[in-house]
C-alpha cells in the first residue's frame, strides 16, 4: 500500500512539474507577443497623431490589451515611444542584405502612395520634430538611422570624391525628407505632387 502512495505522488509531482514548466514557457511567449504587439500598435499610432496626442490607454487598446498591463512592459510613455520608434526604424544594411538602389528608394519616398499612407510612413518626415524635442535615448536612435541612410545614399550620390558624394546625399536626403513634410502640409493637392516630383527630378542621385 506504501509503495502504492509513493508511486501515484511521484506521478503527481512529475505531472505538475510538466504543466508548471509548460506554464511558465506559455507566458513568456505571450509576454513577447505582447510586447510586439504593443511596439506595433505605438509606432502606427505614434505616426498618424505624434507623441503628444496618443495616450498609454489608447496604446494598449490598439493592442487589444488592458491598460493596467503596460508598466508590466515599459517603465514609463517614453521608454515606450524610444523602443518603438526604434523597432520601426529600418535596420542598417548589411553585406548579406541586397542594398536597394538610392534612385529605386527616392522614387518611392517622393512618392503619393509613401504620402498617403501616414501610419507606416518615414519616421523622419511624420515624427521628426517631436522627435527632436524628445529623450537622449529616441535621439540616438534616430541618429544612427540618419547616418545609415547618409551612408546608403553616399554610394550613389552624384560627385567624384567621397566627400563630394557624402554632401549630395545629405543634399538629397535632407529634401526627401522636407519635401515629404511640405507635401502633406499644403492643403492643395496639385501643389503637394509638384513639390515630390520637383524634389525627385532636382536629387543629386543617379
């Protein structure tokens, strides 16, 4: 009878142990779903209405998640807006990652579609001057993707030396940007394609 009890409480504790492990790798799948999923639905929302206008709640709404579960995710609104922007940004080309070519890229950010379409747009051009005005971490962030982009566009920027071609780029990139500020700005439609085709055909790109 002994040998009996011990061998169902042996079982018992090896079925517990298996459903407590399986426990605790379910959470942390859903935890990083989660988190995914509220980067997301900060970086759409974050563009279409800036950092200002767009709340925690609203945030994790979006995410079809409870607003008292965001400080189990992020310290505070900021830390959210930095590690969202930052996973939206695009990532740095590597050898491994085909480069698309600089006048394939400037076609389609001076483009009506890249205009219309605000909730997955350039970060640059949507957030930019919040951004400016925001913490060291953000800052940074955008920083190097600035750089990254210089960088890329440098490869194929009119000129005969690097520095001459590193000025194009920034040249070209600065405007990219500006332009596509301008052209969502003007309430006229006809003046907002001039200002993307104009700063197309103007780009020291080849």
């Amino acid at each position: 009878m002994i040998v009996i009890m011990i061998t169902f409480m042996i079982f018992i504790m090896y079925k517990v142990n298996r459903f407590g492990g399986a426990h605790v790798k379910v959470s942390r799948e859903q935890v990083a779903e989660h988190r995914t999923r509220i980067l997301g639905a900060a970086a759409r929302l974050f563009r279409l209405r800036g950092f200002d206008d767009v709340t925690v709640a609203e945030v994790m709404k979006e995410a079809g998640l409870t607003h008292g579960a965001f400080y189990g995710y992020f310290p505070s609104k900021e830390a959210l807006i930095a590690e969202a922007v930052g996973q939206a940004l695009p990532p740095a080309p590597d050898q491994a990652t085909p480069r698309r070519p600089a006048a394939d890229y400037a076609d389609g950010y001076l483009s009506v579609r890249h205009r219309d379409i605000r909730a997955t747009s350039c970060l640059f051009s949507s957030l930019g001057t919040e951004a400016a005005r925001g913490s060291a971490d953000l800052r940074h962030r955008m920083t190097e993707a600035v750089r990254s982009r210089i960088d890329h566009l440098s490869l194929e920027a009119d000129g005969d030396t690097p520095k001459e071609k590193r000025r194009a780029a920034i040249a070209a990139w600065s405007a990219m940007v500006g332009a596509m500020v301008l052209a969502r700005l003007v309430d006229d439609e006809r003046l907002s394609k001039e200002i993307l085709k104009q700063t197309r055909a103007s780009l020291p790109l080849k």
